[in-house]
C-alpha cells in the first residue's frame, strides 16, 4: 500500500505550477493532464485508501499534517506542530483559522473530530485502514483546537496518524457510517477544501479537477486537472510524446527508457520512500541470533549486485539501515557498511 505521506508530491506538484516558464517560474493557467491506471474505487478518504484512490482524491482534501521533502512533519490545515502534556499522553492541535470548503463554510475542529472518530468506528464500511490505535479520544476544545488524548505516549503517532485528509462533518455527518461507501459523496465530492474542487466523472475515462482559489495554501497555477484513466503503459508514454498527458508519476523502468526518447519529454528519477530487504529470526536459539553469524552473511554478499539484479540496473541502491537517507533524521556516519569482503565472511 502507498502511503498517504507518499502522496504529498502531487499536491505539492499541483500547486507549483502545470508548466514552466524560463528558470523554472509557474505558468499561471492551463490544464494539467495526469494519468491514472485504474478508477480509483473511491473519491472518499473515509472509505478507499489504496494508491489510486489517493492519487486521485488528495487534490480534493486539506490534510491535518504534510510530509516535508525531508519527511519531516510539517503543519498544513495546521497552524503549528503539536503541543504535548508532561507524559506525552495529550496532544493540542490548534487549526488555521482561514480554512473554509469549497461551499464557503469553514473548516473547524468538528471536522477533525468527526473524521477521526468516523475512521474509529467499527461499522464504517470501508476498504482503507487506519491507524488510530493509541489513541483513547479525541475531543474539540473550540471551533479551531483539537485534543487527542492517548493510552499511551507514542512517539510516532503525529507522523503515522495525523498525517490524513479531513472530510467535511456538515456534509457527511448525517451518512450512516456503515452506507458510506455506496453515498453519492464517495464518487463525486461536491464539498471538497483542498487546492483543488471536484468537477466531473465518467467513470472509466476521466476525473476532472478545477482550482480551488480560496485554498488556504495559495491557489494553485493550473485551472483544471484532468486525471485519465489509462491502464497500458505503453499509451502512457505515447501520450506524453504527443503532449496528451503532462505528467506520470510511476512509469516502469522500461517505460521510462522509452519515454525519454521522445522529443519534449522529460523523465526524472527520485528514490521511493520505501524499503526492501529481508529480515531474519534473532530469537534466542536461531542461527541468526549471534551477531557474528549476521556479520559474516552481510560480509558475503555482493550487495550492489544484488540490488541491481532485483531491481534493474540504476534502479536501486543499498541502504544500511531502516531510516530513509532522504529523511530528516539520516545519518549516514550512524550505520556500518559491509561491502562484500571474503576475509571477513
């Protein structure tokens, strides 16, 4: 599953600009053009939180929280980071008074609090998870302060939990949680409060966006977002050597080798916020349970090589530890690497 934080870059990328002018400055106007490779099964971050689904819906919706480039967390319907009590077992969230949806009413605590206890409640029907485990309540201090209140402290539940699009209360408040996949909302948001408001569907071909310009966040340059369904790879790249399409954001290595042959096409590599490898059983009595027996398997290995092969050459690189090195908290002095030594395996 691809995280809700991965899908930031669309946003981000939406705002900027749906193209460049001379040194990079945003062309107001236009229309960006985005492919997707299947319908997203819903526009409601309440009920689908598979790849697609995000794609297409997160121009639609303020999120609480937003992942930097860093990955670092950074506030967004947010005025601020958190505050916390003595044991780290409350949160205070204060929220951007300026906020409203795109039918003029404003964004306030009710719509966190709804949200939150919305994806709680056990008789939603849904095809997403969420994470809300540690958390005990959450409660409206007033119209723009929120409290979450856990059973524990946890340290990373602003990053894992609080980084989620808000819905509005006064739209869906009255929808039985346990119908809400199948009400209207879930496949035409008429009240979205993202950079971004919803236009239009034909399911199977297209998604159509139209800018937000009361977006608390700045309007974005591009009028319209057209996001098109297109399953082939292959007539992904054709459509964007034909200027078709304006964007892909996962082309296959080898639909990327293609594309960056077409004229007027650029294609740009960027490392994945995910993680690949494997993990062994250290329980006490297992091979794997003396360091030493680790240390000579990762001194045995071609670990290059193996990347490359798994990945495509170019495609990927080692990494020496379960923190990403575009992160924020990466240290790349913190880690030992063990290049493939014989007299050490």
């Amino acid at each position: 599953m691809l995280s809700r934080a991965g899908l930031l870059c669309l946003t981000a990328l939406l705002l900027a600009a749906c193209s460049s002018g001379p040194g990079g400055t945003p062309r107001e106007g236009g229309t960006l053009v985005i492919a997707l490779p299947s319908d997203p099964d819903s526009l409601n971050p309440l009920v689908a939180n598979d790849s697609v689904s995000q794609r297409a819906y997160t121009p639609l919706f303020p999120l609480l929280y937003r992942i930097g480039a860093d990955l670092s967390v950074a506030p967004d319907l947010a005025s601020s980071l958190p505050t916390f009590n003595g044991d780290g077992t409350q949160l205070t969230v204060k929220l951007r008074t300026d906020a409203t949806w795109s039918d003029g009413m404003p964004v306030t605590a009710d719509d966190v609090v709804y949200t939150v206890n919305t994806e709680r409640n056990p008789a939603l029907q849904t095809h997403a998870t969420f994470n809300w485990s540690p958390l005990s309540a959450v409660t409206k201090v007033d119209a723009h302060t929120v409290k979450f209140t856990m059973a524990h402290a946890d340290s990373s539940f602003v990053a894992n939990s609080l980084v989620t699009p808000i819905v509005p209360a006064h739209v869906l408040g009255g929808v039985d949680p346990s119908q809400m996949a199948g009400n209207a909302y879930s496949s035409a948001p008429n009240v979205t409060g993202g950079p971004f408001k919803f236009s239009k569907r034909t399911p199977g071909q297209s998604i159509t966006l139209s800018a937000n310009v009361s977006f608390y966040g700045g309007h974005p340059h591009a009028v319209t977002v057209v996001e098109q369904i297109i399953g082939d790879q292959n007539a992904v790249v054709t459509q964007l050597g034909e200027a078709k399409l304006s964007l892909e954001q996962e082309l296959s290595a080898a639909a990327a080798s293609q594309a960056v042959i077409s004229s007027g096409v650029s294609v740009d590599a960027f490392a994945e916020t995910a993680l690949v490898g494997v993990q062994f059983n250290v329980r006490g009595g297992h091979p794997f349970a003396t360091a030493a027996v680790r240390q000579a398997l990762a001194y045995s290995v071609d670990h290059d090589g193996v990347v490359s092969a798994a990945t495509g050459a170019s495609q990927g690189y080692p990494v020496w530890g379960d923190i990403n090195p575009a992160s924020w908290a990466f240290d790349a002095g913190s880690s030992h690497q063990y290049a493939m030594d014989a007299n050490h395996a």
